[in-house]
C-alpha cells in the first residue's frame, strides 16, 4: 500500500522542490469557504473545456481571471499568453475565499473552482510548465470532499481534508477519481513562486512519488478497462477525406485494433501520431479534434506524445484548429462538432465560430498559425478559419 502519511522533518534548503505533494502550513478558515459555497448556489457553473479527459461531470466558476478573457471558457484556465488578471465579480459574494487569496503574500495569476461530480473521474494528465521548477504552482484547498476521492500525482495517492492547502506539482502525470456520493470542490489557485512562498515550501510537510507498482487504495490492483465496443468498419464518406488531410500536413495516422479503453472510441495518440480503430470508431471528426491537439504542441513534444495535456488554452486552439481544417475540408460543422460531443456545448461552439468571435483565435495567432481580420491583409494572406501553417513549427512562440 501507498503511505499516504505525511513526513514531520522538514526537507533541508530545497530538496522538497522533488516532492510531488506538499501540505502548506498556511491557515484557512474552512468554514467561511463552506459558507461561500452556500452563497454560490445560483451561479452557474462552466463545464470543463478538456471533454476527452474526464468521464461524468467536471466544471468551474472562475473568481479570479484573465483580463482580456472573451468567452466564459476562457475565464475559466490560465492562459500563458495573459499577464494580467483581475477578481471577477462572483468573488464579492465569497468573503472567506477573499480573505484566502489576500492572505497569499504572492502574486496570484487565477482562482477557480473546480467540481468533479459523484461517480467522475479524471484521466491520467500532465499541465504544461506548471511546477516549482517552472516558477508557478498551483494550489488546492479542499472546500467539499469525501474519503473516498482518489488523487494520485505519480502514482502517490495525496489524501487533502477540507480546509488544508496543498501545492500539487502539476506538471506531473496526476489523475482523480470520485467514487463517492457527494460532489468534490475544490478551490485551485495558480500563483508565482516568491521567496514567501519558498519558505512556506521549506516548512511544508511533502510527500514523494509512489513505487511504480503501487497499489490502489483497497490494496487490489485496479481491472483492466473493457475496450470500446466494436460498431463495424467507419462507413462515414468523411474519414477518407481525413485521413487524406492528416497524411498530407504531417500528422501520421496508423491504423491497428484498440482492445483497452481510449479517451475517445476508436482513437489513441502513440509517440507523436494518431492510431484509429475503424471498427470501434464512432465519429470520424474526432480524428480532426485529437490532430489539432498535436498539431498546436511544440515539436518537441509533439514528436514523442502519447498523450493529451489537460490544458483549456491547447484544448481551445484545438478545437479552433478543427474548426479551420474542417472549412478546408468544406466538411459540415456536425462532422467535429456532434451532437454527443463538448458536453453539449457544441451547437454553442459552432455558433461562436460562425456568428462570434473566433474561440483562441489571439493564441493561434500569437503562435504564427493564422490571423485576425487585422493582421491578415498586412501578411496578405486571408484571416482565420485560412491557416497559415497547420503545424506548430518552433517551440517558441510567435516563430515561424
């Protein structure tokens, strides 16, 4: 079994910058949070943007966001192109989460609260440049759990009680799930390291990545997931048309049968390219989707990725980039944008992207891949949905 006992001994100088967990002694008045929970049971939740991660229901309220944020989904993560951020205005009926966030003698870039539902779960993921070693972190205090939540950061199972604060080192591979009955809430802070916060990190009791063949909390070791059911080849006329697109930009497509459980059916990402199970594939588009998640990582990490970041701004260009290969493709919106998809935002999405303004549009083209209706006759070249290049291109951003 995992010791999920926390250490007394304070690390020296800063050996605690490996832990992948750590317990800030930081006080916070738990029930005033509770309270604020009370107050916030009329305001509307946002369901998570990243639909191929989670399983059940996962949403947030942001109280503390971008200034330049658009669309409620944007307000909702923490984009690195944004510098500055400010309350928002549901956080005047939450006094105790005030009080937190001005306790916190550092620089706070977001504040959000995040709800997994009873019965949901979270897939194994990584957040990108978030970590001590990265210089921003991300914090976690409990306001509504239960026993039962299961939170692993590599493979250690981290057990947080209501009113605690910890520092997850996110840029490790974490996962959750909640088997219980009541929802898990919890409030999640993104902040910058300063020497105030290092001390506390010094003071903090931590706890180190689990034995790779670690147990699960019952002490069995979790069933293999049932593989998607088998629906017979693709007949959808698009998938040709796809596959064709994906082969003639670079995304290499491999095709095998999938016999464990994929985030999507029929679809898996394996060191830097897509594999499909015709079979088990049950909608086409989803193809167009997952490549617009290589398509926006650096290459260097596109090369060897197996897997999705849980991070809203890829998860948003993404869909922005589907958006855009699906116009080239003169494919209709219901191709990617199914009605059983994006946790029923997807009649939204397509009328944000035909009506609105352009969802990630500024991060694509903050990346060099497209341009607004203002650069574009500047570069002479069309504006978005036109892409200027469908590969990212250069781990920096802004480089051709």
């Amino acid at each position: 079994m995992i010791d999920t006992h926390l250490s007394s001994t304070v690390p020296p100088d800063t050996s605690f910058s490996q832990a992948v967990a750590m317990r800030l002694p930081i006080h916070i008045d738990g029930p005033a949070l509770a309270a604020d929970l009370v107050r916030l049971a009329d305001h509307g939740w946002t369901p998570h943007f990243n639909t191929g991660l989670y399983a059940g229901h996962w949403s947030v309220l942001p109280l503390r966001a971008s200034e330049d944020a658009a669309h409620e989904i944007e307000r909702a993560h923490n984009a690195p192109t944004s510098t500055r951020f400010i309350d928002q205005p549901v956080l005047e009926a939450c006094p105790g989460m005030r009080a937190f966030l001005a306790s916190l003698a550092c620089e706070v870039r977001t504040a959000r609260l995040l709800r997994l539902g009873a019965g949901a779960q979270i897939a194994p993921h990584r957040d990108h440049a978030l970590g001590l070693a990265y210089g921003e972190v991300r914090l976690h205090v409990p306001v509504q759990t239960q026993p039962e939540v299961d939170f692993r950061v590599e493979g250690a199972r981290v057990v947080m009680a209501v009113g605690e604060l910890w520092y997850i080192d996110a840029s490790r591979e974490h996962q959750v799930s909640n088997p219980g009955d009541q929802d898990r809430i919890h409030l999640v802070v993104d902040c910058i390291v300063n020497d105030w916060l290092v001390e506390r990190f010094r003071q903090a009791a931590w706890i180190e990545a689990a034995h790779p063949e670690a147990e699960s909390p019952a002490g069995e070791a979790a069933p293999a997931e049932l593989a998607w059911p088998v629906i017979g080849p693709a007949p959808d006329a698009a998938l040709p048309k796809i596959l064709a697109f994906l082969d003639e930009i670079g995304i290499p497509v491999t095709e095998r049968e999938l016999t464990t459980r994929t985030f999507l059916p029929g679809i898996a990402i394996e060191a830097g390219a897509l594999c499909v199970d015709r079979t088990r594939l049950q909608h086409p588009g989803d193809l167009l989707h997952e490549a617009g998640h290589l398509a926006v990582m650096p290459p260097a990490v596109r090369a060897s990725a197996s897997a999705l970041s849980a991070d809203p701004a890829e998860e948003m260009m993404a869909i922005a980039w589907s958006w855009a290969a699906l116009t080239y493709l003169d494919l209709p919106p219901g191709i990617v944008f199914h009605d059983t998809g994006y946790k029923g935002d997807a009649a939204w999405l397509v009328e944000t992207f035909t009506t609105g303004e352009p969802l990630a549009l500024p991060m694509l083209q903050w990346l060099g891949m497209t341009a607004d209706t203002v650069q574009a006759p500047a570069l002479g070249v069309p504006p978005f949905p036109h892409m200027i290049k469908w590969l990212r291109t250069a781990d920096e951003a802004g480089c051709g």
